[in-house]
C-alpha cells in the first residue's frame, strides 16, 4: 500500500471515468464521496483520508487493499466529531465498492442498510441503480417513485434510471419523458442525453 503517494486528488494515472474508477462517471458518486465537509479535516489519518485512498485503490481494481482501507476509515472515524452519526454513509461506500467490482447482491445489502438508517432520496436512488444491475425493474421503480415523492437529493439520476426502465420495457414514450426530467434537473447530464437520443431514434424507427 506504501506504493501510492497521498495526495488531494486522484493521480493522473488514475482513471476518472469508466468501470476501473470508483465513480465511474456517476454523478450521485462524484457529489458524494467528497467528506472533507462532515469531519473536522480529511488527511492520511482521518476517516475522510482513508475513505479517498480506498477510492484511489478501487480505481486500479486493488479491492482487497480498498477494503482494508475502508475498514480503517471506520475505526478512525468512531474518534472523530461527527454532525451526524456516520453510519450510514459507511454504508454507502461499502455500496460503491461492491457495486464496482460488480457485487451487486452485497451492494444492495449495503444500500439497503444506508436507506434504512437515512431513508433519503439519494440513498433510495442508490439502492434503485442496483437493483437495475440486477434486473429487478418493478422493485426499483417503487424505490425511484419513493425518492421522488421525498424530494432534493439527485432528481436528475433518478429520472435518468426510471427512463431506463421505461426504454428496458420498450415504453418509449414514458422513456422519454423522464430522460428530459433528468436533463431538466441537470443540463449536463451527458448520459441522459445519449438515452434520450436513442430512444427518439428508436420511436422513429418503430413508426
């Protein structure tokens, strides 16, 4: 683990998007694994530290190292002064690194944890982009339209997932009404703009 250096962001060599980053060009991921805020400092040898290193791990596929580093974050972190307890946000990581090396069933028990220790809107989007990897489209639906009704969070990637289980069941037109939600809430939302560009050429194409 000595082999990589510290420091305040990732190192260049260091993927920023695509399955080998922990984000993985996510924008629930890229808002939310910045801890600096929640805790007194983020360095080496406090959680928010060794949460980013378990990400820079991850980011090279080293997940036994990443696991051992979270692990860490959770000892340093019950030393610390928190606003909040942190419990569920450890959930959360946990989540994220499951969900990068394709664990699916782990990290939607991890979800499941984060939403039932903070039911928000972004912890139920989490659980609902998992159950999407697995397929289970009516469970992550019921997840989505929860989020909604509860507000804030990250409206724009939770209408881009319902519109992919619209476009998934051929409901093009729903499809693309959430596909401009998302677009709406977050006019750079690269993703959905690709979705909302298939599924219109798909609607042409079926006339």
């Amino acid at each position: 683990m000595s082999a990589l250096r510290w420091k305040s962001s990732r190192p260049r060599s260091t993927p920023t998007t695509g399955a080998g980053c922990w984000t993985s060009g996510d924008p629930i991921r890229q808002r939310h694994t910045n801890w600096s805020g929640h805790t007194r400092g983020s360095t080496p040898n406090r959680s928010g530290g060794w949460i980013l290193f378990a990400q820079i791990l991850a980011g090279f596929g080293r997940y036994a190292e990443a696991t051992t580093a979270l692990r860490k974050a959770e000892r340093v972190a019950r030393s610390e002064k928190w606003r909040e307890p942190p419990d569920h946000r450890f959930a959360v990581q946990w989540g994220f690194l499951y969900q990068e090396k394709k664990d699916f069933r782990r990290a939607e028990l991890s979800f499941r944890r984060a939403v039932a220790l903070h039911p928000s809107a972004t912890n139920l989007t989490r659980l609902a982009e998992v159950l999407v990897s697995q397929g289970r489209l009516s469970l992550a639906k019921r997840h989505l339209e929860r989020a909604i009704r509860i507000g804030s969070g990250d409206p724009d990637v939770t209408y881009y997932q319902l519109g992919l289980i619209a476009r998934a069941r051929g409901q093009y037109a729903e499809a693309l009404k959430h596909f401009d939600a998302a677009i709406h809430y977050s006019v750079e939302n690269p993703s959905a703009r690709t979705a909302r560009r298939d599924v219109k050429q798909a609607i042409k194409l079926s006339r």
